[in-house]
C-alpha cells in the first residue's frame, strides 16, 4: 500500500489495533505535565516529552510529545531529537569502557591505554583495564590549546573513580574515559543501544566522532526520548536491547490478524557488565546528583542530562519493570531556570503513581562478577 491508502484503511477499513499504551501511565503523564509548577520558569513555555516502556519486551506503554496542545497529527517531541547532555554519558562513555575492557580481557589483552598529553594522568593510575574502581583524576585538561571541558563546579576535586566520577556526572572524567575507548567503538555502542539520530558520516565536516559529542551530548542533532527510553533499559535487561512496540497486533474486519510484533534482541553488553552498570546507575540516584528521582519501595538507576545554557534537562531511569525518558525544554532554546534536579523530580512524581512500579525484580548478580573491597568488576577484570 501507499502511505495514502493504509490511512485511509486505517480510518475507513474497520480495523482493530490492539496497543501497547497502558492509559494509566499515559493519563498520569499528561495529569503532571499540566501542572506548570512541575516545570523551570523560561521567556518561552517550557515544553515536555516523555516516553515509558516496559523492560524486557520493548513495549511502549506511555508516550506524550508534548504539553498543553490539543489536535491531530501534532508535532511529536517524543520521537524529535534534542541535545541529551550528560544523559548520553552511560551509553557511549562508562558502559562502553567496561565493555571494551571486558572485550580484551577475554582475549587476556591488557587495555590499550593511550597518553594524549592533555593531562598528568596520562596512562597512569587506571589499572589494567577500565572498571568501576578505576582511579580517574578530575583536572585540568588542555585540548587543543584551551583548558576544556569545565565542569558544573567550575572547580577540579582531583582523586575520583569510575563510580564517583558518574555519581556526580564530572565532565573531565567523562572525557578523559571516551578518549581512552575512542570514537569508533563509542560510535558502535551507541548503534548497538539504537540510537538514530547520530552523524555517523565522516565524509561530512560536522559529525558526532568527538569528545565533546560522545562524552557530553553536544551532538549534531541530538537524541530522541523514545530512543534513550529503549537504550537505558538495556541496564535492568541483563544487557540486551528490545526494540520498540507500540502494538501487539493488528486484526481485520473479519478477524484475520494482519499484523503482529515481535520485539527484535539485540546483545549490547556483557551480562557482568549491564550488572555492574546498573549498579552504578542506582548509585547515581542512591549517592549522587539524581536523589530526586528516587521513588519508596524501589532501586531506581539514571542519569541526568543539562545542556549548555539551561536549554534541555533530562532525567533517564529505571526500575526492574520499566525504562522511562523525560525531556524538558523549549522549541525555541530558551534558557530555563533550575536544572535537571526539576526533570529526575518530575520523573519521580510520575513513574511513582504506575500501581506496579514497585513489583519485579532486577537479573541476580551474574557468575562472572565478583565483589572486591566492596567493588563490583567482572573476574576477567578483577584487579
């Protein structure tokens, strides 16, 4: 069929769709999002997306592109990319270190360690592979000439690991973590979380193949929120991505199924390695900058996400049952008071009235991860 004809089918052909979308949810999301208490003051009305899907089979069970609008076939912030901060951190920096770690430990290659000349630490102090009790220096970094990146401080605190240094979401870190895993295998791990939007062309003069892309979400065009919802929930899924569903199936008019969906897997990490990460993850909410996302009754994981200027805050997280993104910002790049504070509490306030939030339980501790000094590493990887 043309795109013509199966709208018209859609609308005139007496099909029954059966959806995914769970109303409660969906009702929920839109109860908040009329609230402008919930939202950063700004020149222009803050606008709002955000999408919830269900852990281990990809379904969509809430989606809201946007706030206060009414009509059809309206503009959908759900599925339109904008700039994701340090959300992106998780995904093409921390578990793709662990990951390449993991990769060259099977094959009992130490990790290729690269001095850049940007700092002092150089290739020192890291261990032989990058794990979650890594020694990573908050400092001073100078990239082509200019002392870049700045963290939210403004200040350098020195001494960190990989976990404290995701717990507080510290830029240098984050930097200095992606070059040591380089553009191309970050690249490939954000193609394997189904990120969709990358600019992946190195024929082109502006690409994401960066630092300042990778590790800190200043990307070409950016990610969409139904994307990072599917990516974070690879986290409590023992490390495989499902991709997205908005229906089970369709049936015709005289009951012949026309359609049916089956989610597709896809193998992104290591299972020690998802397990390891989403401990993190949970730190970040339990000992970090994202207490406000927290929720009684339930481990909650995320990450935050601010971009230059207060134009977007972001809160990506999860529990054992579902995986959630929410985007606050405006059409126009306003700045906004507050931070990504407002958006892990907004998430909070929604994700906290699903009646099952609290039910399900996260994959138990894998046979290949081991606990060292109260330190999570997988045994290939154990210092």
């Amino acid at each position: 069929m043309t795109k013509e004809e199966a709208e018209q089918f859609i609308h005139t052909g007496g099909l029954r769709i059966y959806s995914t979308i769970d109303q409660d949810i969906q009702r929920a999301i839109n109860t908040e999002f009329s609230d402008d208490y919930n939202f950063p003051y700004s020149e222009e009305t803050p606008q709002a997306a955000m999408v919830v899907t269900e852990v281990g089979t990809g379904r969509i069970r809430a989606m809201v592109g946007g706030r206060n609008t009414s009509g059809q076939m309206l503009f959908n912030r759900a599925t339109s990319p904008r700039q994701p901060g340090s959300s992106i951190k998780p995904l093409a920096v921390y578990s793709a270190a662990l990951q390449k770690s993991e990769d060259y430990a099977k094959r009992n290659m130490p990790f290729p360690f690269v001095d850049y000349g940007v700092d002092r630490q150089g290739v020192y102090r890291w261990g032989k592979y990058i794990t979650a009790g890594s020694t990573v220096i908050d400092e001073r970094l100078l990239i082509d000439g200019e002392v870049w990146p700045l963290n939210f401080s403004r200040r350098f605190s020195g001494y960190r690991t990989f976990r404290t240094a995701l717990q507080q979401s510290i830029n240098t870190c984050a930097v200095k973590i992606q070059l040591q895993v380089g553009a191309d295998y970050s690249m490939e791990m954000l193609r394997k979380y189904g990120i969709s939007t990358l600019a992946d062309d190195l024929s082109q003069p502006v690409n994401d193949y960066n630092p300042a892309a990778m590790a800190l979400g200043a990307m070409t065009y950016g990610v969409t929120p139904l994307d990072m919802a599917l990516a974070y929930a690879v986290f409590p899924n023992g490390g495989e991505r499902n991709s997205g569903s908005s229906y089970t199936k369709v049936v015709s008019s005289r009951g012949k199924t026309l359609l049916e969906k089956e989610p597709e897997t896809t193998r992104v990490l290591d299972e020690g390695v998802a397990f390891i990460m989403r401990d993190c993850l949970e730190s970040v909410v339990s000992r970090g900058i994202a207490g406000n996302a927290s929720i009684y009754g339930v481990q909650v994981g995320g990450k935050t996400g601010t971009t230059n200027d207060n134009y977007d805050f972001w809160f990506v997280g999860f529990t054992p049952k579902y995986s959630a993104a929410l985007w606050i910002g405006t059409d126009k790049n306003k700045a906004m008071s507050s931070s990504s504070a407002s958006a892990a509490l907004l998430w909070s306030r929604i994700m906290r009235q699903i009646p099952d939030i609290t039910e399900g339980e996260y994959p138990p501790q894998p046979e290949n991860v081991v606990n060292v000094y109260g330190e999570y590493y997988t045994e290939n990887t154990r210092p």
